[in-house]
C-alpha cells in the first residue's frame, strides 16, 4: 500500500449539514453554511461549531456570544448553498432571503430546509 494521502480519503468522512447563525452588536443578522457542528456533551445538551475567523458569522459570534443551529435536510437547492456556503453576509443581506425566526437569544433560525434546531 502506498504511503502517499490520496485526497479522496477524506470523502469517507462522514458530516451533516447546518447553517449557523448569529447577530452583530448593533442587531444585523447573518448566518453561513457549516458542516463543522458536533456534539460536545450530552448533559447539559451542548454543541460545537468550527467557523473560520475570517467569516463575517465568526465576528457577529464573537459579538453576540451567541449562535442559532439549523439542521439542513439532504434535498437543499444549490442556490440555497450558494447563497450561505459561497457568498458574505458582507456582500449579500442572506436572511432576506429566507424564512427565518428570530430566537429568544436575538440570532435568527433558518427555517428552510431545516429539520430542527439548537439554540443557546
Ligand atoms: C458544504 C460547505 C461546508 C462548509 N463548512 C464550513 C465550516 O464548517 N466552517 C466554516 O467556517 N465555513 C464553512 N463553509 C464556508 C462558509 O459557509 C463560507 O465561507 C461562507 O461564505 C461564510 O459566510 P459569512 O462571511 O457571511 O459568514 C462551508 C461551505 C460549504 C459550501
């Protein structure tokens, strides 16, 4: 067997799907795709998101402390993604253009394609 990583391995690692959410200082909304999320503990029920720093959803977390989950169904239209996985909230009002409610915690749920959600 050869000794040299294949890429292709990692599409035996298996993800889910999420868009994770959150909100300014000053009240703006923005979330973006992840496949990232993972179960931390249990009880008390707590999860985990990786979100690059570069990210327009990581200021608005470090901002707000809080975010909002979305679990994504399988059937999510590519424009659906483009819209959260490939565009800026700097660039684009994303929750515009969804359907969303805004959690006790200020930061909006997606609720397209969502089959539940975490909150903080
Ligand atoms: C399938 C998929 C999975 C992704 N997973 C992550 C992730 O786990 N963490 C992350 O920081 N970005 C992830 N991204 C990239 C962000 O969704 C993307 O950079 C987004 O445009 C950031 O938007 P924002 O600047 O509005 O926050 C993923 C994108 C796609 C398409």
């Amino acid at each position: 067997m050869s000794e040299r990583f294949d890429p292709r391995t990692l599409w035996n690692i298996s993800y889910g799907f999420y868009v994770v959410t959150s909100h300014s200082a000053d009240g703006k909304l923005n979330g973006q795709i992840a496949n990232s999320v993972f179960q931390v503990t249990a009880e008390p029920p707590q999860i985990a998101a990786a979100i690059n720093k570069g990210n327009l959803t990581h200021r608005y977390i470090e901002e707000s402390g809080v975010f909002t989950v979305s679990v994504l169904a399988q059937e999510v239209p590519i424009a659906f993604i483009g819209l959260f996985g490939f565009s800026s909230g700097r660039d684009v009002d994303k929750l515009s253009q969804v359907n969303y409610k805004t959690s006790t915690i200020g930061a909006p749920i997606v609720l397209d394609y969502a089959l539940c959600f975490f909150r903080g």
